[in-house]
C-alpha cells in the first residue's frame, strides 16, 4: 500500500510494450464483488486461496507487469511461485512506513488499516522480509513513478 505498484506498474508495461493488470481487479471481477466484500463473506483464508489461483494463472502468461495486494507475499504458496516460476520476475518497490502514511492519507474511509497505527506498524515489520526477498527491491521512496519505472527497467533487463 503507497509504494507504487497501481501507478508504477502501468509505467514499467509502457516502457517494456506489456500489459498491466491489477490482479485485485481481476480476483473482484471474477467474484462480482470488492475485495472487502469477499473478506466480509468468506475470509481472508478463502480469499487468499482465490488469490493464489488468480496469480498462478496470471503469471503464466508473456508480456505481463501485474500487480499484486499487499498479503499476497504472506501465502507461502503464492510466494514460491512467484519466486521460482519461469520468466517471473517479482520486484519489490520498498518504501517506508512514513512515505505509505504520506502518499494515502486521505484514503482511511476505503482503508482502514490506515486508523490502526500499531496493526499497521506490525503488519509492515511482519511483511517487510518477505517482500525483500524478491528477485529485485527498489527503494521507492524519493524517486518519481518515473524514475521507479525506469529502475524496475534496468534492473530487470541490465
């Protein structure tokens, strides 16, 4: 959350001549309904399944920049494919807990992790090393989507 992906993502397909695809977009077009609508109905743990399915069958497709929700990385499933699937580069845009603040205040009313600091704080820490372990990490944080995109570029196709 606020480190880029809706607004990099689009960038790097550009550069790269890809599709971008939000793969929350596509697990909720599927369900007919919003993410917090299928957590509501059936949980995290049915969603997470739903989630799992959806990237697999994402990731085996070419010419694909596809972002992923924050609690993907958290389903070990989810993270071994994406780290040992052929032709899938899974990259990291890192920034800190100030910048993720910065960048969504004014979204607590459509996230509401935002008004609990402390689950917040814990779900980053938690998070953190999992998401450093992708094949690439770019420090996001003082650079412009540009910038991000341009670095996801090089760093992908050196």
């Amino acid at each position: 959350m606020g480190s880029g992906k809706s607004t990099v993502g689009p960038l790097v397909a550009q550069k790269l001549g890809w599709r971008f695809i939000d793969a929350d977009d596509v697990i909720a077009a599927e369900a007919g309904c919003s993410i917090t609508e299928l957590f509501a109905r059936h949980g995290e743990a049915a969603f997470r399944e739903r989630e799992r399915a959806a990237i697999a069958r994402l990731a085996a497709g070419d010419g694909l920049v596809l972002a992923l929700g924050g609690g993907a990385m958290e389903t070990p499933a989810t993270r071994e494919l994406l780290l040992a699937a052929p032709g899938t580069l899974l990259v990291h845009l890192e920034v800190r807990l100030e910048t993720t603040l910065a960048r969504c205040a004014g979204t607590e009313g459509s996230r509401p992790i935002l008004a609990d600091r402390a689950n917040l704080e814990q779900r980053y820490a938690r998070r953190l090393p999992l998401y450093r372990s992708a094949h690439i990490s770019v420090a996001a944080d003082a650079l412009t989507p540009d910038q991000v995109a341009l670095a996801v570029v090089r760093a992908a196709f050196p």
